[in-house]
C-alpha cells in the first residue's frame, strides 16, 4: 500500500468511526430540517448562495451538470432541484452507504455513488457547478484535503464554480473536526479565484436564541464576529 493510499484509507476509517458514534449519541432533532436553528442557517446560506452565484454568472440551470461532493442524506442536491436544476443533470459522491440511501430515495433520477472525493468517478472538466458543503472540516488530515481538493479543480469545468460551505472555527468540544479559514481556502484550490462571504449565526447561540426570537436571532447574524462559517464561489478560469 502507498502513502498516500495509507493515510485516505486511514482518514476513511476514522470519518465512518466518527459518524456511527454521532448516528448514536446526537440527538435526532438536533439537525432536522424543522429545528429553528437549522431553518435560520438554511435560510441564511441559501439566500447568500444565490445572490453569490448570481452575480458570479454561474447560477446553475438547464443544461449545467452539478455535483454534490458529500451530499449526505440529500444536502444542497434538493435546493438545485428547487432552482430549476433536472434531477438528471445531479451527481453526488458520498462515503456513507446510509445516508446515501435516504437520499438515492428522493431523487431516483440523479447519479449518486457510494465512495470518496479522494479519486472521483468522473472525467475532467465534467461539472459546471461543483458543492462542498461542512465535508473537509470533516478530515483532519491535510494530505487528504489536498488530494480532495485536487480532485474537484479536476472535474470542474472552466468557467465552472465551486459552492463551498464549512467552519472557519473550531469547535472546542468535538475534536473530530477542524475549521478551515480563508487562507487555507485559497491554498487548496489555487486555480479557482472569487467572493467568501462569513455566514451562518454560531450555533450553540442560533438553539438558544431562535426558537426564542426569530427577529432577535437575524439581528444577530448580521453580526460578522458572531457568524462561523464562510460561504464561497469559487471559479474556475476559462
């Protein structure tokens, strides 16, 4: 086995480790869909996404081929559907055979593979709109975020973007995840260039504050020093 090889094997292990103990110890509701918390940054980030797309001239349409790096249980593939997006047109890779059920389930059209950005299924230049969204925080090693992100400049076409959504801070109690700022953003996609945008109201105060506050909670978020996550278009040159 090389290397290389070890360290993705080894990364892969630990990741599936680390979401059977969440699948077990986390509550259910903690990220449904429903939860104010989770509506308030959904809310947040899509509406951010769009304008940023927008004026980028990427917003993805009929005709563009999109994938979902991580999509989880259906992650940002349903909100292409919801911009106009045929289910066609939606690819998505993720690691766990679980997750990647449920969502195989609500969209029986799209071509989603179990497996890992580490070596993608897909030829260069494939995807006019390439999404991470909360999966490198997800890999501590740094090798393996290199070869991921190589991998995504690889199939993105030129002129295509990539939709980044992640941590930029850490979180002290899970040590299973590490924040990935701005500046390591532009190291590991050097051929992409665009906006990064802080998003996203902290979530320990987002559950205090929103089922209490909907009003209050927006108020904060306009507050850069209390948002945690950037949200990025990244593209491609022509």
């Amino acid at each position: 086995m090389s290397e290389e090889l070890y360290f993705v094997t080894a990364e892969r292990q630990r990741i599936q480790t680390e979401y059977a103990r969440r699948q077990r110890s986390i509550r259910s509701d903690l990220y449904a869909h429903w939860n104010p918390a989770q509506m308030l940054a959904s809310a947040g980030r899509t509406c951010t996404a769009a304008a940023m797309l927008h004026e980028a001239d990427v917003f993805p349409g009929i005709g563009d081929q999109c994938l979902e790096v991580g999509f989880g249980s259906l992650g940002w593939l349903g909100q292409l559907i919801g911009w106009g997006v045929p289910e066609t047109q939606l690819h998505g890779i993720e690691v766990d055979w679980f997750r990647a059920q449920r969502a195989r389930a609500s969209l029986p059209g799209a071509d989603l593979r179990v497996g890992d950005a580490t070596s993608l299924p897909w030829g260069d230049n494939s995807f006019k709109l390439v999404i991470s969204s909360t999966v490198f925080t997800s890999i501590l090693d740094a090798r393996v975020r290199e070869i991921m992100a190589a991998e995504i400049e690889r199939v993105l076409a030129p002129g295509g973007a990539l939709l980044w959504y992640d941590f930029a801070v850490n979180n002290p109690k899970n040590k299973q995840v590490r924040k990935v700022g701005r500046k390591e953003l532009q190291q590991l996609f050097p051929q992409l260039s665009g906006n990064v945008e802080s998003v996203t109201l902290a979530p320990p105060l987002a559950r205090f504050v929103t089922p209490r506050s909907w009003t209050l909670a927006t108020l904060l978020e306009t507050v850069p020093l209390l948002r945690t996550h950037l949200l990025a278009v990244l593209v491609k040159a022509s």
